[in-house]
C-alpha cells in the first residue's frame, strides 16, 4: 500500500498517466484507471491489443528495485517461467520517469496476462496443485538467479523499515517487541540455497491467470514486491486466504498445494511447521506498511472514497495489532 497523500494526488485526475503514457505507443481514447494499491495501474490498448501502465511516486519505490524487478522477470521469461513481459517505450527504455510539482513519477508498461484470475471460494483442488507447482517452480529458478546490475531487498531492509516505522510511533511498543522476537527468531534459522532467495512475496491468486491444458498453468504477475526471504514465506502468504480458514475443505486445499509444490521442490516438514513464525513476519511487516501508508500529513481536500479507505486501514491495523499479544 502507497502512501495515502501519494495516492490522493496520483487519483485527483489522469494528468500523470497521460504524461506518461506518451512514451510509448498507445491507441488514443484506451487509457483508464484498473487498479490503486501499492502502485497506480492503468489498462490501455496498442494496436488494439492490451497492456498495462503501472507508475508509482519515488517516495513510494526506487528505479534501482524496479530494474532489479525487471532482471529477475526476464530471467524467469529465458527459463520458460511465463510471466507478463516489460514493453520498451519509443525511446527503447523499459523505465520512463516524470517530473512533477508533486515529485517524480517511475513508471513501466507490461503486455497482459494470458488466462483468467481464480477464485478462493470455487478453485479445485486440482487448481490448487497446479498453482503450488508454479510458485515451487519459481523457487527452483530462484536458487540459479544472480543478478548482473542491481539487487532486491532482503528482509533486513524490511526490519530496518519496521523498526524506523515503530519507533516514529512510539505507542506501538508492542508491535516493536514483536519486531524483536521475529527478528531474533529470523537470525536462528538456516539461509541455505535450498530454503532461502528471491522470493515473489504476493502470489496470491489476484497476481496470477490460469490458463487450462497448459504445461505451464499459470501466468505471474506483479513482481515489484519481490524480497530476498525464505521460500516458506512465500507459501504463506499466498495461502493467506486459505491458512485461517478452520474448516476441513481450506484444510484440504492447502494439502493440495503443498503437494503440488513438494512435487517440484522439496519442503521439508520442519519449514511447514515454521509457517505460524513466517505469518507473524508477514503480519507484523503488513502493519509496518499501513502505518506508514496512514503517515501521510496534511491533505487540503479529500475525495469521497478517502474516508472510507482509512477505516478500513485503521480497521485491519487494529486487527493485526491484537496479534503482537500472543505468544509464540
């Protein structure tokens, strides 16, 4: 999630993604907002055919994460890994920037992805498989990837952002005694090859198209939370919308993943047994965020949808604030 200010100036009308979208080529009159959240997406045609712009304030990300991001997708692509593909713009860059008033703009244009996003409540569990096969087919690739220019962040940058976050907000003392234990926990387990890299960090089903009598089932998108952590976080985040569900079938969708993943890679059951740490990781780090999505200063006019964003924000970090209580 973006800065709250950053998002009301990016969303007060279309005059950034107009400027932008002049880099590269486009049908005139096909440009329109898809989606806000940590980045301003917009939907386009060239050609009639289907792309994506996506931009973001460089207050909210860094041209060196974006090319790092960049890299790492097209070495997946060189490996057959299908993911959507980055679209060089007239001046044969793959990275355009704008200077505003407001500050800089860092965007990029990605072509569509091929196939149809699931569903949590009607996938199969033969969906289920094949998806747990995709991310472990990911990692596999992850444990061969050195990047040439730049790097990805690790989860120390991560601690250190929390850290900078609570301790600006000093009444989440128990949010910063949370960041101890996680940390303290993170520093005692293994960093081999076989259990830690680049990871996707956001594989939920929002982020991936199923395409049916594929080999390759799944098309992969949204690659600018890629983080450098251990590959079982990235299982627990993506069965987010399953791993609380206390019921027999969530239960039984989960073992079809795990399965399809152990079918590719290995998982071991001591890295499943760690997945309660890893979703208090991804919790705690999910509240650093909407804090510092909530940080956003002096707002002189706010539009109709504001309000009722910020409670829900203040809403899920209250949520995840009760959390920091239980003990491990």
């Amino acid at each position: 999630m973006m800065n709250l200010g950053n998002m009301v100036r990016g969303l007060s009308s279309n005059t950034v993604a107009k400027s932008l979208i002049q880099f590269w080529e486009y049908d005139e009159a096909t440009l329109q907002i898809w989606r806000a959240s940590s980045n301003f997406v917009y939907a386009f045609k060239n050609n009639q055919i289907p792309y994506f712009l996506r931009f973001c304030s460089d207050q909210d990300n860094s041209i060196e994460q974006i090319k790092a991001e960049l890299e790492f997708m097209h070495y997946l692509q060189l490996n057959n890994f299908p993911t959507v593909t980055p679209i060089y713009s007239k001046s044969d860059h793959l990275i355009e920037t704008l200077k505003t008033p407001e500050g800089t703009y860092i965007a990029v244009v990605f072509s569509a992805a091929k196939g149809i996003n699931l569903d949590s409540d009607t996938i199969t569990e033969k969906q289920m498989e094949e998806w747990g096969k995709s991310l472990a087919s990911l990692h596999c690739l992850s444990k061969t990837f050195e990047p040439v220019t730049e790097r990805r962040q690790s989860w120390l940058d991560t601690v250190q952002f929390m850290e900078k976050v609570f301790q600006k907000h000093t009444k989440e003392q128990a949010a910063l005694q949370e960041l101890y234990r996680v940390t303290t926990w993170l520093q005692s387990i293994p960093t081999g090859n076989d259990v830690y890299g680049l990871i996707h960090y956001d594989f939920q089903l929002d982020n991936i198209f199923f395409e049916g009598n594929k080999e390759h089932s799944f098309h992969i998108i949204d690659f600018d939370d890629a983080i450098y952590h251990w590959y079982a976080l990235d299982i627990v985040t993506a069965l987010d919308d399953f791993i609380d569900e206390d019921n027999p079938h969530s239960k039984l969708l989960i073992q079809s993943f795990l399965n399809g993943y152990r079918s590719v890679n290995v998982l071991e059951d001591g890295a499943v047994a760690q997945f309660p740490y890893f979703k208090r990781y991804a919790n705690l780090y999910k509240f650093a965020k909407l804090l510092s999505s909530l940080d956003y200063g002096q707002i002189t006019e706010t539009p109709p949808w504001f309000d009722n964003l910020k409670v829900k924000l203040l809403r899920v970090a209250g949520e995840l604030r009760q959390g920091f209580q239980k003990q491990w």
